[in-house]
C-alpha cells in the first residue's frame, strides 16, 4: 500500500523559517517525481513545486521561487521542503505528492499525503 | 500560467442524476489534464488523467471528455458517496495550476 506520511508542520513568525518531511512507504521511492501542494482550508489547491526522481529537475510556483526549497533523500525515502522568509500567506495545509507515472513524471498527482499543516503568524 | 476556470462552482442534485462540471483552460493545452475529488477533511482524490482516463478502482460511472481547451467531467448516476469537491488541473507547463473547485451538494 502506497503511504505518505508528512510531518515539521507548526506555528511559526512571519520571516521564519521551517522544514517539512514526507516519508513514503508502499513504492519505488527513487523511480517517482514528487509534489507539495498546498491548500488553505476551505480554499483551493495550489501547486507548490516538484522534483524529478533524482533531483535533476526542480521546478517552483512563482509566489515561493527563491523562499522555499524542495529535496529529496532516496536512501532515506524522503522528501523535504526547506521553507524559508515565511509569509502569512502561506499558512496552508502542505501535502506531499507522488506524480503518477515514474521516470520524468507526468505531472499528474497520484497519490497525497494526509498534509501537514504550517501557520505563519505573530 | 494558464488559468483553469472551472464551472459551476457547486451543483444541488440527487442521487441518480447525471451531473456535468466543466473546466476551461486559458490556453491549449492539449490532453495534459486531470480530475480530483476531495472529501471534506481528506485529500484529494485523483480520478480521470490524461482528459478521459480512469485512474485504477474509480467507478465507470466517472468519465472525462475534450473540446478543444473545455473540458468536462461527467457523473452519469451519481452515488451518495459522490457528494464531495471536484478540481481539475492542467499538466501542460509549470506551474501547475487548477480550477477553483465545483462542489456537488445533495439536494
């Protein structure tokens, strides 16, 4: 059974800083690209950046280039996300994502995380 | 980014009827879109992929469909259990980006 499991979510000031952990059972972790996706509660979805199977290829939302940082450890089935100069906006609930097809990944989000949620205030 | 509007945001029906959410993308984007549901308090759910394939265990009775940059999804008897919040989503280019949601209500 494919698991993910998130966790680092709290209560944190704007301009701090926080980091985010999935750890993923169930599949080939190092043979899958993968997600974060966020979502305010009550709100929509909103993609937040992915990473290919072996860290080759990143890609960001706009609203967190240069602030947040995704990375992976495939000895450890892991997934992170380095979020730094936080803002009040981006108090959501994170999910971490397996892309549905291996290799470079189609882009389409397969299996989600239960999240783990961040809230940025004073 | 190509935007992905998504109408109605929500649908009264009952159990039995067929129901039709539509998404439109702002730009072509050829097969390169998904469906989700979302239950109140769990994730989402992928459904459809690739315009109008069904992911493994989803009930026939979802289907997907394309014209040109409109996109549908279809309910053709919707079951109790259907009652949730449905998204679709672009897999075209970064960022990815999804329609603001169609909630199917009981009536």
């Amino acid at each position: 059974e494919v698991q993910l499991v998130e966790s680092g979510g709290t209560v944190v000031q704007p301009g701090g800083s926080l980091r985010l952990s999935c750890v993923v059972s169930g599949f080939d972790f190092d043979d899958y690209a993968m997600h974060w996706v966020r979502q305010v509660p009550g709100k929509g979805l909103d993609w937040v950046c992915l990473i290919s199977w072996d860290g080759g290829n990143i890609y960001y939302a706009d609203s967190v280039m240069g602030r947040f940082t995704i990375s992976r450890d495939n000895s450890r089935n892991s997934l992170y996300l380095q979020m730094n100069s936080l803002r009040r906006e981006d108090s959501a609930l994170y999910y971490c994502v397996r892309d549905r097809q291996g290799g470079s990944g189609s882009y389409f989000l397969d299996s989600w995380g239960q999240g783990t949620p961040v809230t940025v205030s004073s | 980014d190509i935007q992905m509007t998504q109408s109605p945001s929500s649908v009264s029906a009952s159990v039995g009827d067929r129901v039709t959410i539509t998404c439109r993308a702002s730009q072509v984007i050829g097969n390169w879109l998904a469906w989700y549901q979302q239950k109140p308090g769990t994730a989402p759910k992928l459904l459809v992929y690739g315009v109008s394939d069904l992911r493994s265990g989803v009930p026939s009775r979802f289907s997907g469909s394309a014209s040109g940059t409109d996109f549908t999804l279809t309910i053709s008897s919707l079951q109790p259990e259907d009652f949730a919040t449905y998204y679709c989503q672009q897999a075209h280019k970064f960022p990815l980006t999804f329609g603001g949601g169609t909630t199917v209500q009981i009536k």
